[in-house]
C-alpha cells in the first residue's frame, strides 16, 4: 500500500463554530479534554474521525455536538475552510459554522472537560500549538461572515 493510499484511509474532520460580539470580535468555541488522553490540556478544535460511509460534514457537525454540544439546529453557514494532511498520519477537513445562539448549547460527551469562547489572540496563546495555523487559517474567513446578534462570552458551563 502507498502512502498516500494510507492516509486517504484516516480521515478527521473537524468544525468550528463562530459568531461576533458587539465589538466585532469574532468569537470560537472550542474543547478542553476531560483528560488528557484525549488530546492534551489545551483548548482545541472539536474533531475526530469519520465513520464508515459518512460525509466529511456529516462527521465535523457530528463531532461538534459530541463535543462541544453544540445542535446543527443552532448552526448556519456550514462551510468547509480547508483539507490538509496532518503530520503525514491523517486528512483533515475543517469547517466553520455561524452560531445563531452562543448561549445555547447542549450536553456534551465524556470526552469534553470544558468548552471556551476564544478570540484569535486567545487561542494563539491558550489554545493547541498544532492548531494555531488552522484556527487562523479559518479565522480568515470567519472575519467576513455575516454578524450576528452581540452576546456576552466567557466558559460555557
């Protein structure tokens, strides 16, 4: 088997989701593992594999209600940003999604430890290392994305 054959194998996929505040920062939800076994001790993007049979999409809006109990329902402007091989071990697809409400948000799955609205600086100084070039990457196109209704941020409980 090839390499690259190998890799197509592995996917990830991933979604953040996004709205702007009153002050025109946009603002990212993302994860912290419950432990860190699941991905380390820093916020990072809700994502993991996709199943057998399953979009792309599908498996980043899956994982974003998994993890971040965030409901397609309050999402809008689904869109994929971005395809990349990770470290030569995985593909990765990351999609973005409006948020119609920030305060809403449900359950999430053991895995998440707790969730965060971050701005781009925050992330860059709180959030994975190895995610720092995606989120920005992703940011880019969140910056010209319609706004929605300002909302306080802060940990979502």
């Amino acid at each position: 088997m090839r390499a690259d054959e190998f890799i197509a194998g592995r996917k990830k996929a991933g979604l953040i989701p996004f709205y702007t505040d009153s002050d025109g920062q946009v603002l990212m939800l993302f994860m912290v593992p419950s432990n860190p076994a699941y991905g380390g001790t820093q916020p990072q993007i809700a994502k993991g594999g996709v199943d057998e049979g399953e979009s792309v999409q599908i498996a980043a809006i899956r994982e974003a209600q998994e993890e971040l109990g965030m409901a397609k329902k309050n999402l809008r402007n689904i869109r994929q940003v971005l395809t990349t091989v990770i470290e030569d071990n995985y593909i990765m697809s990351l999609f973005i999604a409006e948020v119609k409400n920030p305060n809403k948000v449900g359950k999430t799955d053991f895995e998440t430890g707790k969730r965060y609205w971050l701005t781009i600086h925050e992330f860059e100084k709180y959030g994975r290392d190895d995610q720092v070039r995606l989120v920005q990457h992703a940011h880019q196109f969140m910056r010209s994305a319609q706004r929605s209704a300002p909302v306080e941020r802060g940990q979502v409980s």
